[in-house]
C-alpha cells in the first residue's frame, strides 16, 4: 500500500482504499456477492491475480474475513467492513449528482446486466419463468443476453438458455445503460423509441416496472448552468 505520511485519519484510511478497485471491491461484498466469480462478475474487467490480491489485502486489514465452505472459499464484510457501506453509498449518491459524462469505454454490458440481476424487483415479476431477451447494438461484442426470474430468483445468460422468451427488449447500450443510471427514465426512451420492447401486449407493458432502475437513480440531480 502506498503511504501518505500524514496521522490524518482520512489520510490513514486512504492509505488502504485508494488502490485501484479496491472499493469497487467492497461495493459487490455489500451488495451480496460472496464468491470469487461472484467478484469477477461484478468487476469484469479486473483480472483474477488482481482481484486475489486486493482480497488478501482486506483480509490482513480486518475488513474482509475468508471462509471455506466445502472446499470452496467465501468472503464476507467484518463489522469493520460492513462501516463502508455508508462510505461507498455517499460516492455513489456523489458520483450520481457530479460525474455524469460516461465514456464510450465505460459501456459494458456484462456490468449491467449482472447488476440488473441482482436488484430487479423479482416480487413485481409473475409466478413461473419469465425470461426477457436484451439485443443491443451491432458494434457490442456480446450483444445477446437473458434475464431469467423463476421462484423468486434472477439469473442473465449471454448464450440462449433454450427458455420460451417473454419480451425482447431492443436498444443501444448507451440508452439502457442510461435508463438504468436514471439519466432518462423507460417512459421517455419508449416514447423516443431509443427503446423497443417486443411481444405480448400483457408482458411488454409490464417489462419497464419488472426491470426498474438502480437504486441510485433515484439520485435527485442538480440542474446544471452553463457558462459562456
């Protein structure tokens, strides 16, 4: 870890949590994730030495604690880790209010639909199976994907699970990637027809209410003024 050479306790905690991906980390363990390839899914493009390391790195620091279950290992937040949520909620709130530009390198979609699959509101999504397809842009690598809810539970594919699909839901990256920021809202992206759901009436309807949007973007903006 670098050091600052400060007795600051900003300085002191910073120390431990400005290395790169290092929180980004600790934001998927608040957010559930347990398993190494939980971790990986949630930071697709932070290597696997890279992610072993930043977890040792917590483990020694008492912010992490390592379980093996079955031969398998766990990571969990300490009491000591677990006070981060409040830090990584107030970045995320700022982030939201302060940092809007996204860049084109910032689009991808195995980061959103992981994390759409862990915050849909399952309960607003009928009993049985019911998979929604995703087709994005030509210019996305893996453009094809499946969000499947049945008996409570979410899971997203980037190969045809082989289920009756329910709606398909067709955009560009960027615009659902927007959507799910809070940056445009389903009803104007729709009406816009940036966004294109298809299927039965009964079901397409319902998919903007059954996928919703990321908890921050509930984020109230700032209205912005330009200077000349």
């Amino acid at each position: 870890m670098s050091e600052y050479g400060q007795f600051c306790p900003v300085a002191k905690a910073m120390e431990l949590l400005d290395e790169r991906w290092t929180l980004l980390v600790v934001r998927e363990l608040l957010s559930g994730s347990t398993r190494f390839n939980e971790l990986r899914r949630g930071n697709p493009k932070m290597s696997p030495a890279l992610l072993s390391k930043r977890l040792r790195t917590l483990e020694r620091a008492g912010v992490v604690r390592r379980t093996v279950d079955a031969g398998r290992s766990r990571y969990t937040l300490t009491a000591c880790g677990e006070e981060l949520g409040a830090v990584v909620e107030a970045l995320g709130t700022w982030g939201v209010r302060w940092i809007g530009a996204i860049a084109d390198d910032d689009l991808d979609p195995r980061l959103l639909m992981w994390d759409m699959r862990r915050t849909v509101p399952v309960g607003a999504w009928p009993a049985g199976r019911t998979v929604v397809a995703f087709e994005f842009d030509a210019a996305v690598p893996d453009r094809h994907w499946w969000l499947c809810v049945a008996e409570g539970e979410a899971d997203v594919c980037d190969q045809d699970p082989g289920f009756v699909v329910s709606a398909t839901v067709r955009t560009r990256l960027r615009t659902l990637v927007e959507i799910w920021r809070g940056d445009r809202s389903w009803e104007q992206a729709v009406a816009a027809e940036a966004v294109t759901i298809s299927g039965p009436t009964a079901i397409t309807r319902n998919v903007p209410a059954w996928l919703g949007q990321m908890t921050l973007a509930a984020v109230a903006r700032p209205e912005r003024v330009n200077v000349d």
